[in-house]
C-alpha cells in the first residue's frame, strides 16, 4: 500500500533518484535492487540501471546463494573483486555477475529502520565491469543510499507478520542440478543458471532434468562447434530451459525417445528449432507446481 503525501515525487521516482546519484557520484556500470518475495525465501531483481538487457528480472536467486542471497542471510556488505576468480566454484550461482558482465561489485542490505521488521526488504548491488577496488569510503556511500531506499520502503510496505525462516534453505545442501552443470561447464558448455528455484527441487526431479540435458549435450559433444543451457524464469513464472548449439547432428523430436517419460512427469512443453547451423531445444517446466508437490508428497 502506498501512503498518499504532498510529495512532489513517487516513491518509485525517489528510489530512481536516489540510484541514480549514487550511480553518477562513484561513477559505477550498474545499479541494481533486488527484493525478496512475500515468503523471504527467494530474491529478485527489481530495478537496474545501467543494464545490458532486460534479462536481469528472469534471474531468481536463493536466499543464502550468491551476491543478494548471502547479503540478505548475513546483513553484512559482500564484495567480489575479481569475477570469476574469486568465487570460481560458485560463479553459476552469481546470474546477476553473467548476465551484466559485472566484474567488480559490492552489495549492502536495504534494512527497515521499524523495530518491528526483523528481515531485510532486499540487497543495493553497485557494480563495475572491469577490475575495481572498493574502497571503505565508496562502501559507506553504498550503505548511506541503502538506508535512504530502507525509509523509502519503509513509507510504503504493510508489514506482516514476521515467518520464521526455514533453515532448510540455508543448509548447504549439495544440489545435483548444479553439480551436473559444473560438469557441463568443465566439458566446455557454456551454462547459465538465471533461476535458481530449480535448485530447491527434490533431488529426484533434479536429476530428471539433469538426465535430459545430458542427452542433448553428449547427443552433440562430438561435432558442436559452441553449445549453450541457460536457465531462466519466464513471464508466467515457470522455468524456461534452452540448449543451444551450432553444429552438430541434426536435432529430432526422435532423440526424446528415451526420456519421454520423464518430460511428462515433469509436465514439460518441449519445441525445436533449427536455423542455419544454430539448433535449438526449448522446454518449460512448471516449477511452482513442481516446488508444491513436495508438500504434499513430502
């Protein structure tokens, strides 16, 4: 509910402002906002200045995961220097970092100044695309506008009651969905992995879609050129899948054969397409449905 005032501005209009000062007085690349959903179980990516592409709201990150996943769980500033180098082993769970070509970043928590929020509203990220030292100053500027956006949301948010946070969520659990997409990537397959919901998955239904990506990269591994799986949240809020590659042998519906029975159980709408050398294998899952089955069939 927003708070009707003699303002002369929005609030939306004041948070633009605000970014864009901050933007202009350290002379960064990218201003970013991420806020979590009503459940502050996953993050996303409201508003971005300096942005490449519009690309930025099909990313949901984990809480606990990543740049905004790790500065909402601590509270405390995260920097990345240097990316990929310094979080080599994490880097599918930085989208934000892949799909801007953000190399230098740091990210503060947006904190309600209310006695009574106990959560954070979300993550200020200001990056750099190339190589930038933040220094203890330009760190404080960034916490300086993150409190500035806190009063703004402040005026604007009607709170709830306060949920108490599943711990599950911040277990480190391995997921075997990005295990395999390691393994993708250590072949030589680009991978991005914009939605991280899938990764709250059951196992098993990790696996399943794991096993129909392997076909299709082991289907071409031997004459592709360039091969490609990004991951990423569509309009309606399901996950959209695409492998992408050029070369290789042509691509049928002939090939799904093997794993019919799993694109059904995962309730998938599967399309091909082929243009020139560049084919393409797109599937949707319904990943609400499918996080919602393992309440009821826990």
């Amino acid at each position: 509910m927003t708070r009707e005032d003699d303002q002369s501005l929005t609030i939306q209009q004041q948070i633009q402002q605000e970014l864009q000062q901050l933007k202009s007085d350290l002379a960064l690349d990218f201003v970013a906002v991420a806020l979590a959903d009503a459940n502050y179980r996953d993050i996303y990516w409201k508003i971005a200045l300096g942005a490449k592409s519009e690309r930025y709201r099909k990313i949901t990150v984990r809480m606990g995961r990543g740049m905004a996943g790790k500065v909402m769980q601590t509270k405390r500033p995260h920097i990345v220097t240097s990316y990929p180098e310094e979080v080599r082993d994490e880097m599918l769970e930085y989208p934000i970092f892949l799909v801007e070509a953000i190399r230098s970043a740091v990210g503060v928590s947006v904190d309600s100044k209310r006695p009574e929020q106990k959560q954070s509203y979300g993550v200020l990220l200001v990056g750099q695309r190339q190589e930038r030292v933040f220094h203890e100053q330009e760190i404080a500027r960034v916490e300086q506008s993150a409190a500035v956006l806190a009063v703004l949301y402040d005026s604007t948010v009607v709170l709830e009651p306060a949920k108490e946070q599943e711990q599950t969520e911040h277990t480190d659990v391995k997921s075997p969905l990005l295990q395999r997409l390691r393994e993708f990537r250590a072949e030589g397959i680009t991978c991005e992995l914009l939605d991280q919901r899938i990764t709250r998955l059951s196992h098993t239904r990790q696996q399943q879609i794991g096993e129909i990506i392997d076909l299709l990269v082991h289907h071409s591994m031997r004459s592709i050129h360039q091969a490609g799986v990004t991951m990423e949240q569509d309009e309606l809020g399901h996950t959209r899948i695409e492998f992408q590659c050029v070369g290789g042998e042509p691509l049928s519906q002939d090939l799904f054969n093997p794993v019919n029975d799993l694109l059904i159980s995962l309730k998938c709408d599967l399309e091909i397409a082929v243009e020139a050398e560049r084919q393409s294998v797109r599937f949707t899952l319904p990943t609400r449905l499918l996080l919602d089955e393992q309440i009821w069939n826990p």
